[in-house]
C-alpha cells in the first residue's frame, strides 16, 4: 500500500517538474497546454482594450419640419380664422439621433454611416474615455453610405484602428462588433462571419456586404467589426430584423471601400471612384442554359460606353466577365463592388468568356467616368413647369453617383421644391427629362434653350426606373 502511494506521488512530482519547467505537454500532435491567462480564460480583453479606444459614441441633432395642425391647410378653417392664426407657432423640431464611428486616423478622422449623420445641425463625439468633441462632416457618400468626420479642438493624439483586409476573410471566422447600442455606451459582442459578399440587401448602391452574427442593435451603426488581431475589417450599418432587435443576422460595410472616403478627407471631400464602362446584367437560370452554363455565375456585357476602360481593354458586348483580380464575379453589385474598391489607375484583370466559348484575361486600367467633377446643378425659375426643380446633366460621373444608368443620355432632376409647379405635376428626384416638345435633351443648356422657346405649352418625355412617361401640364 505504501509503495502503490509512493509511486503516485512520485508520478505527481513529475508532472509538476515538466508544467514548471515550461515544457509543452501534448495531449495531440498540435495541442499545447496554455502559456498566458487570455490562452487559459479565452479572452477577447487583450483585443477590445486594444480596439475599444478608437471606437466612439456619435450623437447628431437635426431639425426637422413639424405641422402644427392639420387645420394648417383646412380652407374652412382659414376663412374663419385666418392665415395667422397659427402664427408664432413652432413649425420645425429638433430630433436626436445616436450611432458609432470609427477613428482611423491620429488627427481625429471618424468614419461612420452616412445615414447617422444624415442632415445634422450638430454632431457630438464622445470617445470612450469620455472625452467630447465637435465635429464636422468632411465627405458624405450616399452611395456606399459612409461619412468621414473631422473631430474639432484640440485633441492630441488620438487612439485609431488600422484597416484590415476584408477580402482575407473567410465565413467562420471570429469578429467583434464594437459600438454604442441603444446609448448604452460602448458594447462588445463577438461572432463569427456567417457570409461574404452579401449583395441582396439594398440600403447601399454598392451591395456586398459582410454578414455576421456578432450581435448588432440599433446605435451600433457606424461602428466597428473587428478580428482578432485587432484589425478593422467592417463598418456596422444595419440589421435584419422585423422586431427592431438584433436576431443574429448584421451586415457591415467591407473596409475596402473605407480607404477611398479615408484619403478624399484630404482632397476637399470629393470621392472618385473608379468604372469599368460596360453595362451588364446578372445571369438568370434561363440565360445560363442557353450559355451552356452548368451554374449561374458572372455578369453578361450588355453595351460598352464609348472611349470606356472597357472598351479600351477589350471587353464586347456578350462576354461573361466570370471574375476581377481573382475574385469570382456572382452579379452586378458584386462587380461594382470590385471596380469600386480599387483606385483610379488601378490595372486589373478581367477574367472572361468569349461568345464562342474561349475564355480570356484582359487587362483594363481603371479610370474615373466622363463628367466627374465638371457637371454643376442648377436651379430652374421662371414660368414653365420646371420651376423649382434643381438639375444637373446626366453624365457616366452623375449616374454612377445617383445609381442610375450611365448609357442614358439627359437631364436628372435632384430635388423639387415642395411648393413648386413641378411637385404639383407629380415630377420626382431621379427623373431623366428625355425631351422637351419633341427635342432631344442631352444637358442643362439644351433644356433651358428649350423652354424658352416654347411659353405656355410644354410636352415632356421623362424616364423614370424602366418606365417612360409623357407629361403636358399645360
């Protein structure tokens, strides 16, 4: 009995020898014992307090406009009481929002959601050692709804997140979502990527998002998703859900398309990215047979603009472009998303397949659209039904920048005024006016010439989505 207890207290001395003199013990090949209590507890602290500084509370006030009454626009009502009735009343209000951003730069650069900011008065940054800030919006891109903000004052140097590479990610991988839901106060939450390239999802023009199941609530927007070694590799901008709480389905903005809004803080706000210039179609199960296709996968070329990187590489109408830099190419968001991410300059390759069958790489330099930074808006007066319509002219620049197609020639309506002869008509922001009385509008100058020729009677053909319509207001 004593020599069995002998032995097993031998074999216990042993065992500590080996932990204490460091040595790995192994289990399985591959399998070592933990050297540091992050190892030992699982612990994400080593990363948050890392990436936490740099992730900041945003609070944005706006006034909006309020109705006093609906006896406002009562006719009955005015004639007894008069139009002054309400007067002195208040007719706007002040509403608050709140969400997350991102610094990313030491000098006090923010990235958030372009849709936290949205028509702010005043914007408040509040980082996470409670130090607050002003701050100013320096770029806004609808399009891929991102804002860069510019914090105000003297800061010091400022805590920021280096950008990772989203393309590097694979579904499975570990993330933390960083931000400030519900005006909580900054909250983490970790997940895993439960997809990439999500391209059905349609609060951004340039739809491919990552997916996760890191929980993500209202508030979280503009804030960071992060992996494990602390890299920023996503903006948080929505959820899905019909209840309003996190269901473990968010979607987050790859940082690819974050250096383009990083870098235009210092070119006066302006965002170029580039295109590509062909139009194309995603290849619908139908189109897939008769390719030959045994799955649907890449864009057919449906037109080529003229003088385009697109046709300066190559590309022809009824190629499939299958992939860009390696990158298989699923649908039409997907290959805007591509060309988007890249800079101006840029060469990439085009992985295609001919009508005949063949399959070919073409390169093709990656260029700015015709118009960018020329095409000025302008506001129409005067007596005809356009008045109190702002337009600019329909440029490649202006229709990728409004999404809308950039083989169509005209004039876009960017906004009506509420009050104006064009909202009673029923005229809408994105609008294309084709032609004025039978003549074809190609720009601002062609349209202003046009109507003053003609008073009191104008005939419009106006393209709105894929439909044609034909006003006569007079």
């Amino acid at each position: 009995m004593f020599i069995k207890f002998f032995r097993i207290l031998l074999l216990f001395v042993f065992i500590g020898e080996i932990l204490s003199s460091g040595l790995e013990l192994q289990a399985t090949p591959n399998k070592v014992v933990p050297t540091s209590k992050a190892q030992i507890q699982l612990s994400f602290a080593p990363v948050v307090k890392e990436a936490a500084p740099a992730v900041v509370n945003i609070y944005a006030s706006r006034v909006m406009p309020q109705k006093v009454s609906p006896l406002m626009d009562d006719p009955i009502f005015k004639h007894f009481f008069g139009e002054d009735f309400f007067k002195g009343q208040p007719r706007t209000r002040t509403q608050g929002s709140l969400g997350s951003g991102v610094i990313v730069r030491s000098d006090g650069v923010v990235i958030t959601n372009n849709h936290v900011i949205r028509n702010a008065k005043v914007i408040r940054v509040v980082l996470a050692d409670g130090r607050e800030f002003k701050a100013k919006v320096v770029v806004r891109e609808p399009r891929t709804d991102l804002a860069a903000l510019k914090l105000q004052g003297e800061m010091g140097t400022l805590p920021y997140l280096e950008l990772g590479d989203a393309d590097q990610l694979e579904v499975g991988d570990v993330v933390l979502a960083i931000g400030n839901p519900f005006g909580l106060g900054q909250t983490v939450t970790s997940g895993v990527i439960s997809a990439l390239a999500r391209t059905k999802i349609g609060v951004s023009d340039l739809r491919s998002f990552i997916q996760t199941d890191a929980s993500i609530n209202r508030g979280n927007s503009g804030g960071a998703l992060v992996t494990l070694d602390g890299k920023l590799v996503g903006i948080n901008t929505m959820i899905f859900s019909k209840s309003g709480g996190s269901i473990g389905i968010g979607f987050a903005i790859p940082v690819n398309l974050v250096n383009p809004v990083i870098l235009s803080v210092d070119n006066r706000g302006k965002i170029v990215r580039p295109w590509l210039g062909a139009d194309v179609r995603s290849v619908s199960k139908k189109m897939a047979n008769s390719l030959g296709l045994d799955r649907r996968t890449g864009v057919l070329v449906k037109g080529i603009y003229p003088k385009s990187p697109a046709q300066k590489a190559g590309l022809q109408v009824g190629d499939l472009i299958l992939s860009v830099d390696g990158y298989t190419v699923k649908d039409d968001p997907g290959l805007d998303f591509r060309i988007a991410s890249k800079p101006t300059g840029y060469r990439s390759k085009l992985k295609v397949r001919r009508k005949k069958g063949t399959v070919e790489t073409l390169d093709v330099t990656l260029e700015a659209p015709p118009g960018t930074g020329l095409e000025k808006p302008v506001m129409l007066k005067g007596k005809n039904p356009l008045s109190g319509v702002r337009i600019i002219t329909l440029s490649p620049a202006i229709a990728t920048q409004l999404g809308l197609d950039f083989m169509q020639r005209g004039v876009v309506i960017l906004k009506v005024e509420r009050r104006s002869i064009a909202n009673r008509i029923g005229l809408l922001p994105g609008d294309i006016i084709k032609t004025v009385n039978g003549t074809s509008i190609g720009s601002v100058k062609e349209l202003v010439r046009e109507l003053k020729k003609h008073r009191g009677k104008w005939k419009m053909k106006l393209q709105r989505g894929k439909k044609e319509l034909v006003l006569s207001p007079s």
